[in-house]
C-alpha cells in the first residue's frame, strides 16, 4: 500500500470538516484550512508526475489554493475586503475537486480500500524475516 491512500483519506477528512467548521470560531476553520493546503501539496508531490504533464492546472490549482489561504488569512486579520475572494474562489476549487473525484473515481476507490485491508496487518513484506 502506499501513502497516497493516507494522504487522501486525510484531505477528504479535511475537506469535509472544513466546511463544517464554517460557523464555528474562526481559528478552527483556519486550522483544518492551513492542514488542508499542506496535504494538497504532498498530494501534489507524491503524483508529481502526472503534475509535470498537466502543469497548467496544477499551477492554476495551487495559485488558487495560496488565493484562498491568503484571503483567509486577510479575513483572520479582520479584513472584511478578503471575503469574496475567499468564498468564490472555494466554491471554485470545491467543484474543481468534485471533478477530480469524479475522474479518479476507481483509483480513489483502490487506494481507500487498500488502507481498510492494511489495518492490523503487519508492514513486513512475505519472505522478508527482518523488515526492512
């Protein structure tokens, strides 16, 4: 199994209580947000290739996620100004993932599945008696 399925697992989680975090004291949202941006990056690292091929998207994709983290951080700061950005540009990317999810679909599915089965497993790989 690789540690993509964890990364994934952990941006849906994030993703998720993000949104639901909205109405609740803002550091909260700007936590799970900050955790968010960071796991889309080694998302990014991890499937670099494939990032290297669609190199416009993926650079439209982080420029809009510094966008949404800036602007939040405008908003932590007590500027009202930042909001529009902040709001628009997430309701972008949230459909811009809603898209991804949709083509990567078994892929997701796979990796995600593949943690369920390496839970209470040993990492040890068969005939190898040390571990390593």
């Amino acid at each position: 199994m690789k540690r993509g399925g964890l990364v994934e697992a952990g941006l849906l989680a994030a993703f998720v209580l993000g949104f639901v975090l909205i109405g609740t004291p803002f550091l909260a949202h700007t936590i799970v947000g900050s955790a968010f941006a960071g796991l889309v990056a080694l998302h990014f690292w991890q499937r670099r290739d494939r990032a290297a091929r669609d190199r416009r998207l993926t650079a439209a994709l982080l420029a809009g996620l510094l966008v949404v983290l800036v602007s939040g951080a405008f908003q932590l700061a007590g500027s009202q100004t930042a909001a529009p950005w902040h709001g628009g540009l997430s309701w972008l990317l949230t459909i811009a993932l809603a898209v991804h999810l949709w083509r990567d679909r078994r892929a997701l599915r796979f990796r995600l599945r593949s943690l369920r089965s390496f839970r209470g497993r040993s990492t040890r790989q068969r005939g190898d008696p040390h571990g390593s």
